[in-house]
C-alpha cells in the first residue's frame, strides 16, 4: 500500500501540479503553494476528529438503521467542503483570489485536500483491510486511479464555492452548491452499497465508475474554461475559419460537429447560418 501511495501522491502532484504551478502567475505562486499546504491535513483531521466522533454521538442518539445510512451519505459534503475553504479565513489569502486567479486557487486548494486525502485512506485501509494493504502495488491500479481523478473532481466542487463567492459575492450559496455537486459524486457509490444498481457487480460497478470518470472530466473542463475563458480556449483548440457565406473571419467556438481534423459543422456567429468549415492555415511570417 505505501508503494502505491507514493505512485498516487507522486503522479498527483506531477499531472495536476505541474500545470497548477506553470499557470499561475509568477508573484501568486506562494500563496498558492501555503494554500495547498494548509488544506493537506484537513481530510484527517475532518474523518478523525469530526466524523468519527459526530457518527459515535449519532449512533447513540438514533440507533442503528435506515435514517443513520442516510445521513451518512452527506458526512462527506458536509465536513470536506468547507474544510477546503478555511483558507479563506485569511485576510491576505482573500485579497489574492481574484477573478482571473480563482481557477488556480480552486486547483490548488482541491489538490491539496485530495493529496491528503490519499494518505487518509491509504492508513485506514492498511489498519482495517491489511490483506489488501499487503497487496503489490499494481494490484492497487484501481486505487491510484481513483484517487488520481478525486483530484480534479476535489478542484471542481471547490471552483464552484469560490466563483459563487468571487463572482457572484454569495459565499453560503457557493459553499452548499459545492456540497450538492460533491454529494451527487458520491451518491452512485451508495446506490451500488444498497444494492440499487442491480445485483450484478460487475456492472453496477462499471456505471459508478462512468459517473466518476464523467465527474472528473466535467470538472478538469470547467477549471479549463475559468482558467482561460470559453472563446480562448475554443480558438486555441479549434483556430479560426472563414464563413462560405459572408466572408468573414471568425474564431471557432466549442458548439459544432466534428468531422474530421479540422472540418466542422459550425454557425457562423456574424450571419447566424450553418456551414461546414475548415481551419484556416497560419499565415506564415514575411520580412
């Protein structure tokens, strides 16, 4: 299992970090970087300190059965995402997330949690499921690949939070969105415990891993387009073309079809009509 932590913890920080630390602006960078420290604890002092202790007084108060299961289900949202914020609590860490920064922040604080949050499950695991702790590292495949795509699925629910703050100054709505967004990503994994699913295991787990794998592209999506803006992106991805219409020369967007490398069913956004488009060719520099 330690092996395997390694692996996850190093390509975590390689895949995700990496671009974290080359698109964030020079002077922000250390901020950035404090942000993600300071959220490394957070998923065990959360499952230790806060859940361990809420469950034990529930299961006390309520007694064993159905209504306890359900609350279960909301543990994670409702102590991850705002621990994921506590930053904020910081005067200079709210001055420094700006509009333009928030997709970076949101990485940073996300990935830091998930890095830890790695090492959470990998002790808990070794302590109450040693035979699977004891397994060589590349049969713990499914666990580095999980816990690689809660890294980007962990950035996504915290860019909703700060957006809805940021950008809309709405800090309580922002936090609860992001809480809704992190209980839908767990509740298939539920459904399959419950039996929901159908009682084929092989399928019922194939669809959790669907919705997981759809998660975590949606939300590496959506730090791509805060990061760099849905028309930026669009023309870095698709180029710009010349409307068989009415002549002009647009950038590209992300709503078309597809056809080929660079053939594409697309409206042209000045006469409003569809036509199949080809990227138009750089011009080359002339002295």
């Amino acid at each position: 299992m330690s092996t395997a932590l390694v692996i996850a913890l190093a390509l975590g920080l390689a895949i995700l970090g990496t671009p974290l630390w080359l698109l964030t602006p020079r002077e922000q960078r250390s901020c950035v970087l404090v942000c993600l420290v300071l959220i490394l604890p957070m998923s065990w002092v959360m499952f230790h300190l806060v859940r361990l202790p809420a469950d034990k007084w529930l299961i006390k108060a309520l007694g064993e059965g159905e209504f306890l299961t359900w609350i279960r289900t909301a543990y994670a949202p409702l102590t991850e995402e705002p621990a994921k914020l506590w930053p904020l609590l910081l005067p200079w860490v709210r001055r420094s997330i700006t509009r333009e920064n928030v997709a970076c922040f949101a990485l940073a604080l996300g990935l830091g949690f998930a890095l830890g949050e790695m090492v959470t499950i990998a002790d808990l695991v070794t302590v109450r499921q040693p035979k699977i702790a004891a397994l060589p590292w590349y049969e713990l495949g499914g666990f580095i690949q999980e816990r690689l795509m809660t890294c980007g699925i962990h950035a996504g629910m915290t860019a909703v939070a700060l957006v809805t703050w940021r950008l809309h100054s709405r800090f309580a709505l922002g936090l609860l969105l992001a809480m809704i967004a992190h209980y839908l990503a767990n509740f298939p994994i539920s459904m399959k415990n419950w039996g929901w699913l159908g009682k084929n295991a092989e399928v019922s787990m194939a669809i959790v891993s669907i919705w997981v794998v759809l998660y975590f592209l949606a939300a590496i999506a959506g730090l791509i387009v805060l990061r760099f803006g849905r028309s930026r992106l669009s023309t870095m991805l698709y180029g710009r073309a010349r409307c068989p219409g009415c002549g002009t020369i647009y950038d590209r967007t992300l709503w078309a079809v597809n056809m080929g490398p660079s053939l594409r069913y697309e409206r042209c956004p000045h006469c409003r009509k569809w036509h199949t488009t080809t990227a138009l060719k750089e011009e080359p520099d002339t002295l």
